[in-house]
C-alpha cells in the first residue's frame, strides 16, 4: 500500500435517480384504499369486541338463570316425600309450588319468580320466573310405593342483544324417589 493512499477517505457514491413527479408521494387512489383497509379492520375488531361483551352478558346471566333453577331443584330433592304416609303430613315437596299453583290432570304446576343473582348498582337488575312442574311418573318395578315423581323447573329471563329483547329459557328436570321413611321419625 501506498502511504500517500492511506490518508485519502474513501467515498461511496451512489447513483442518483432522477425524480419526476409521479415519484415523489402517494396518488389520492392509493391513500383512499389505504384508509379503507384500515377502517375495515378497526371495525371488524370493534364489532367482534361488542359482540364478545354480548356473549359474555349472556353466559352470566345464564349461568344466574341457571343457578335460580337448581336452587328450586335442590328443594325439591330435599324435601320430604312419603306416598305411604296415610296422614300426608310428609308430602312436603307439593309445597314447592302450592303458591300461584293449577291442578291439571294431576301435574301440579306453578311459578316463583326472584331476581337474577348477578352484580348489580341501584334499579339494574334482571326479573327470572321459574315455572315448575311436578307430574307423577308411571309406577317402574323396584319402586316400593308406587310411583316416582318428575320435578321439571324452567327459567326464564329477558335478555337485550343490541335493539332486540328475547325472553330465554334454562330448562332442568330430575326424578324424585319416594323417602319410604317412619313418618314418626321426621329427623
């Protein structure tokens, strides 16, 4: 190497295009479909958080509703129930629904209604009716006394998906066997 070539900088030159004016910026078409993707996506993701906010309203209150209805079941399946007892003084599961209840062909039917356990702050809250339905099943062998009975309980609450109020229904059903216990021995 040479000394004196030591000393000298080294410069890259690059070669220059020349502009003209179309290569200077964007067309008014370009930045128009470019604007209209971005709009397109904004609100494709606003709507699906709207719509998730809805779903998630809608899974609380029907887990709520749900709730409701197995509190009634849970009545049924604890109270007593003897067809046995000649004084009927433990047929206490036909108390369930002797408030605001109708006889039928022997299906007991009537309804209670309370509101949803969800979070709520002053007047926001959800009114649910609970129908519930006892009818007596066709005697099955094994059963001791007879019959068993079917406890049916539907609950109903409103639900606002956007402009648009709908009433839904959580339905649950159990059979309830007969105590066959001493009615001298309540507990």
């Amino acid at each position: 190497m040479n000394p004196k070539d030591s000393n000298k900088i080294m410069r890259l030159q690059v070669p220059t295009v020349a502009r003209t004016k179309r290569s200077r910026g964007f067309t008014l078409a370009e930045v128009s479909i470019a604007l209209a993707i971005i709009v397109m996506v904004f609100a494709s993701i606003i709507l699906a958080y709207t719509q998730a906010t809805y779903r998630a309203q809608w899974t609380g209150y029907s887990l709520a509703a749900e709730s409701l209805a197995m509190r009634q079941i849970e009545q049924a399946r604890s109270a007593r129930w003897d067809p046995a007892d000649p004084s009927g003084a433990v047929n206490q599961i036909y108390s369930l629904v002797l408030l605001n209840s109708n006889l039928t062909s022997r299906v007991l039917t009537g309804y209670t209604w309370t509101n949803l356990d969800l979070p709520s702050s002053g007047s926001n809250y959800i009114r649910a009716t609970n129908f519930v339905t006892i009818k007596p099943m066709p005697p099955v062998a094994g059963s001791p006394n007879g019959t068993n009975i079917m406890v049916r309980v539907d609950t109903v609450w409103p639900f606002r998906w956007g402009t648009t109020k709908r009433l839904v229904t959580n339905t649950i059903c159990t059979y309830v066997a007969p105590d066959n216990k001493d009615p001298g021995d309540l507990f």
